[in-house]
C-alpha cells in the first residue's frame, strides 16, 4: 500500500516563499539596504559619499577585499586590470559567427562562458591565486568585451584597448573612436559614467547576485557564475529595465506625450503594462540611487547642452505617480533604472547597450559575493525545495493503450 502521509512526511517542514520575499539565503559582509529608510553602503561606507569622492575602481577594490585602498594598493590593482585588457584574438571570432542584430547581453553573457575555455586554469575555484588572476581578468576584459558587442551590431572595426586610459575612458574610446575619428573624451561624460558605474556596483541578494552564487555554490568557476548572472540581468524586471524605461518614454512621446493616459492604463493594469523603473523588492521609500541619478541626469543633459523632451516626460510621469494613490499606497517609488537610460542616451550610447552598462557596473558585486560565497567555512551547494502539487501515483500505460 501506499502511504501518502509518509511520502508528505519524508519532506519534512517546508516554507513556501514566492520570490523569496522573506528568506534569506546568505549571511554577507558586503553590503547593507535598508529598505524603510532608503539607505544603502558597501562595506559600511554610504553610497553617497562614495559617488560623490571615489572612482569606480575603488570601489570595486573595497567590495572585493572589504576595506578602502591604500594608494599602492589601489595603484597595483589598476596597474593589473590595465595589463589584462586585451582579449584572445581568437575570441574575436565569436562576433563573427554572432547575428548582427544580436542583443549585446547575449553576446555578453556568452563570450564571459567562453572565457572559461581559454584560462582553464580558473576551473578550480578554491586556488586562491587563480581566483584573484579571474577577478582581474573579468574587470579588465568586460569592457574590452562590451565595446566589441557594441562595434558588431554597427558593422564597424574593434578598437584595440589603450592602456594609457583609465578605466571609464577606455571603454568610452573602445566603444565610440572609430579609425577614421578618434572620440574626444569628455570629462564629464567620464566622470558621470564612472558615477553610474559605482551607484550599480552592488546590491546586495538581487537576481543576478544570487543568480552567480547559486551557480557558484555547485563550485562552477567564476566566469560561468557571472555569465549566468548576467542572463539573469538581462530580463525587462531586472537590469533589462533601464532599455524598457526608455522605450516607455520614446511609446508615451510617439503617442503625443500623454502622460494622463499611460498612467490611467498602468492603474488599470492593462495589458500587464507598469510604470517601468518604479517599484521594488526591498525599497519601500526613495531608492537613494535614484535620487543621485537624477541630479546627474539634469547636469549631464546641461554640461552636453542637450534638451531631452523624454526627460521632461519622466519628469512629469514621477510627478503624477508620486500624488497618485495607486502608487503611494503601494509604495512605489524610481528605482536606479527610471533616469539612468536619459543619461546613457545622452551620452551616444544605443538603447540596448544600457543593460551593458548595468552589467559593467554590477561585475565587482558580483565578484566580491562569488569570493565571499567560496570562502565561507560550510558553505553548501544552494538547493531550494519544493511543495509538489502533481499526480501522487499513476500506473504507466503503453502509447497504444492511452
Ligand atoms: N507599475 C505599476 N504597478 C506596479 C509596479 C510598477 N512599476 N511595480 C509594482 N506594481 C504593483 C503590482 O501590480 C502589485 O499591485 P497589486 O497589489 O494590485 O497586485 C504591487 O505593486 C506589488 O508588486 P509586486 O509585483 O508584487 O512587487 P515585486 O516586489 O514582486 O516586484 C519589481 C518588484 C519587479 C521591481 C516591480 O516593482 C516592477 O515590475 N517594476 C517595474 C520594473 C523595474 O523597474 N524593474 C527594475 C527593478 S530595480 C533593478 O533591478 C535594478
């Protein structure tokens, strides 16, 4: 006979936590949100404080090793991810076989597996100078990687990285010099993009983190890890939301810029359509980044003397929300995503390479929560489980007989 009180038994007491909106799966050091009060700093430093005074290699130095760097170690740590900027040329030939019209995450999350395939000495996750050499090798190359997607999908030449160039301006010269015209970096661009870079450094249990640590926790390498994490920033609820943003905006301006109707179709839900790059998980009040976002977004778009009718119709569409009870009562505010497409666009960068730069940004968190994952003393292999709701027993029938 069988026993059906048993077979419930054997999986002993399970919480079911849609989303996992109340459990958590790590205890870190990296990174604290409060959600209520809308506070966020890495490695207890705040986050304003760090877009305000530091660099986006800084802070990517004291996400991974825990503290600040002092000047020669911060020097070592740029002087080594200069040195590993170029990459194999025969990944080069990726892009080849890629279809033009090939989304830039995609390529991204592909080539990072690949990478796995040339420095098969990273396969070892608990060789502690190989973990490092991956760390400097993933900073170094993404860029290197990004502007390449990039400069496939328009059909012109890769631009070599030029390691006389900080970090923030290599890519921008990867990405828009071409041979004929060298691009004229612009310090404000630069130093907006460094901004942005570490305003998304990290945060916390997000889907892409937690998408790299339950991949890392089965003991993959670290660039198989941060492929599958960017997959996973790639949907229209996570990082993909900075592309949505913008085609929201560009759908509500081709549509006469008629900010009333969208949000009366949003209250209605209708079609499923949200107000993109508002709302989130863990922020109940302001997202702090979003009000650093979009400070810079009214700088950048002056410092460029560039007017941008879609920022007066996210300007406009934040106001209406913000009175509105539908979203008061559901506390919903911008999060990171709602000005930062403007910024990008303003700065020449195509709608679908915005989740590219959030990948760029995102790495170091990434990184510093694969470390913290591998060194934690017991850590298990993540392995949620389950309520099952299928048939309990059924006699197979041979295809004749169904
Ligand atoms: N527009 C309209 N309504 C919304 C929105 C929105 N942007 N976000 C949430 N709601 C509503 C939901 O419909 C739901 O309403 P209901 O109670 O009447 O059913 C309520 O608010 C709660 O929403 P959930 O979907 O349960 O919230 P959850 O925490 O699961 O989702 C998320 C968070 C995915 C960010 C959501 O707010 C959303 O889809 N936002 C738009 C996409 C976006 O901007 N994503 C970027 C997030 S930040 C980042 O990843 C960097």
């Amino acid at each position: 006979g069988f026993d059906i009180g048993k077979l419930r038994a054997n999986t002993g007491l399970v919480t079911l936590d849609s989303g996992y909106g109340n459990t958590a799966a790590y205890k870190s050091a990296i990174t604290y949100l409060d959600g209520e009060q809308g506070i966020l700093r890495y490695r207890g430093y705040p986050i304003e404080q760090l877009a305000e005074r530091s660099s986006f290699l800084e802070v990517a130095y004291t996400l991974i090793n825990g503290d600040l760097p002092k000047v020669d170690e911060l020097a070592d740590f740029k002087n080594e991810i200069t040195q590993h900027t170029l990459l194999h040329e025969d990944v080069k030939r990726f892009f080849d076989g890629f279809p033009r019209d090939a989304h830039p995450m995609a390529m991204l999350s592909s080539v990072v597996s690949a990478l796995s395939t040339f420095y098969q000495d990273s396969h070892n996750p608990f060789d502690e100078e190989q973990r490092h050499l991956s760390t400097i090798r993933l900073l170094a190359k993404l860029p290197t990687i990004a502007a390449y997607a990039y400069k496939k999908s328009i059909g012109h030449p890769f631009v070599y990285p030029r390691n006389d160039l900080g970090y923030v301006e290599n890519f921008l010269r990867m990405t828009f010099s071409v041979p004929a015209q060298e691009y004229e970096l612009d310090p404000v661009v630069v130093s907006a993009l460094d901004k942005l870079l570490i305003l998304h450094a990290d945060h916390e249990q997000n889907c892409s983190t937690s998408t790299v640590r339950l991949v890392g926790s089965s003991q993959a390498n670290m660039f198989a890890s941060i492929s599958a994490g960017i997959s996973a920033l790639w949907g229209p609820l996570h990082g993909g939301a900075n592309q949505s943003v913008l085609e929201m905006l560009e759908g509500i301006q081709a549509n006469g810029g008629d900010v009333d109707s969208f949000i009366r179709k949003v209250k209605n839900k209708e079609d499923g359509v949200r107000l993109m790059g508002f709302g989130h998980r863990v922020y109940k009040s302001f997202d702090p980044r979003a009000k650093i976002i979009k400070a810079a977004a009214h700088d950048v778009l002056s410092a460029l003397g560039k007017s941008d009718e879609l920022l007066d119709i996210a300007l406009k569409l934040e106001e209406h929300a913000l009175s509105d009870e539908y979203f008061v009562s559901r506390n919903l505010y911008p999060n990171v995503d709602f000005y930062t497409g403007l910024i990008y666009r303003a700065m020449g960068f195509p709608t679908e390479m915005f989740t590219v730069l959030f990948a760029l940004g995102r790495l170091p968190g990434w990184i510093a929560q694969w470390h913290e994952m591998i060194k934690e003393p017991g850590s298990r292999i993540g392995r949620p489980r389950q309520i099952y709701t299928g048939e309990v027993l059924r006699d197979f029938v041979p295809v004749e007989g169904r």
